[in-house]
C-alpha cells in the first residue's frame, strides 16, 4: 500500500508541475493539451516506465557508437596498410589513383 500512495503522490506533484509548464506556452498549444493527456503523463513518469526505456536506449546507442567506432578504427588500420604496401610496391600513378579513389 505504501508504495501505492508513494507512486499516487509522485503522480500528483508531477500533474501539478506539468499543469504549470502547460499554463506557460502559448495558449494556442495548451488547448492542444488535453488534462488526461497530462495526467497519463504524470502517471507513467511516477512509475518510473519511461526513465527505465530511456537508461536502456541510451545503453543501447552508447554500445552501438561504441560498436562503429570500433569498425571505424579498424577500417583505418586497414587502409593504412594497403597504402603502406602500395607505396613498398613502387606503384605505378594509376594504381594511387585507384587507391584513393577506393579510400575516399
């Protein structure tokens, strides 16, 4: 129960701020704000569902920037190699040409 009323309560001061925040744009957007929508608003910020979705999609996009900076490096390593063993092959102008072209 206890918990209940906690929830119940975050839910009311959360409508009450958000009622405030609603009362400060222009009025042409707050009658666009319909009190249930504020109020479902309220409801599931108290419960604590969307800061869990938000901290999971943030985990998400810092494993997947992660992930592409990994292949990034990688792919740079591995153009700097091929250049290393172009150059040690004493190419020929078209075979650099190629090769910046293929890196670009």
């Amino acid at each position: 129960m206890n918990n209940g009323g906690t929830c119940e309560e975050r839910s009311r001061k959360l409508l009450h701020k958000l009622k405030a925040l609603a009362r400060e744009i222009p009025t042409d957007f707050q009658q666009r704000i319909p009190y249930e929508l504020l109020s479902e608003l309220a409801s599931n910020l108290a419960q604590g569902q969307i800061f869990e979705i938000v901290h999971v999609l943030t985990e998400v996009q810092q494993a997947t920037e992660k992930h592409l900076f990994q292949n990034r490096l990688h792919f740079l390593q591995k153009q700097k190699i091929e250049k290393q063993n172009l150059i040690s092959g004493n190419p020929t102008p078209a075979q650099l040409a190629s090769l910046e072209k293929k890196h670009k």
